[in-house]
C-alpha cells in the first residue's frame, strides 16, 4: 500500500478511536451516573460533567487539528 493512503488510514484510525472512546466515557458519565439531565435542581455533579463535556470537546478538537494538519505524519 502507498505509504500516502497508510498516513491517510491511519490518520482515519485515530480519529475514530479517540472520538469513540470519548464518546463511551462522556454518555456513560451522563446517562449511567445520571448527570445529564438535573431533574431535582442543579448538582455539583451535573456542573462538573458539563464542565468535562466543554473541556474534553475544546481538548479532542484541538487533538484532531494537531492531527489533520500534520504534514507529515510518523512512518511506522
């Protein structure tokens, strides 16, 4: 295989492996620990995993810029 669609692949690979992790771990914070909907007021539960959800999505942008925007990726 071109050593152009490998990078390419690769790149494909990561990103969907960390937006699915991401994924797992954010809707089993909300919807198993009940944190995303505040039915009897707001928790400090509920503000902790809505500060997560804009800092993990601020962090996993920024990890997919890095990514896509390399020129070069490792040949491995």
């Amino acid at each position: 295989m071109e050593p152009e669609a490998l990078n390419f692949l690769k790149r494909i690979g990561k990103s969907l492996g960390i937006g699915l992790v991401w994924l797992c771990i954010t809707v089993t914070a909300a919807l198993k620990n009940d944190n995303a909907f505040p039915d009897n007021g707001i928790r400090l539960a509920n503000v902790l995993f809505y500060l997560w959800l804009v800092v993990s999505v601020i962090i996993m942008v920024r990890i997919f810029q890095k990514l896509w925007t390399a020129d070069d990726i490792e040949q491995e």
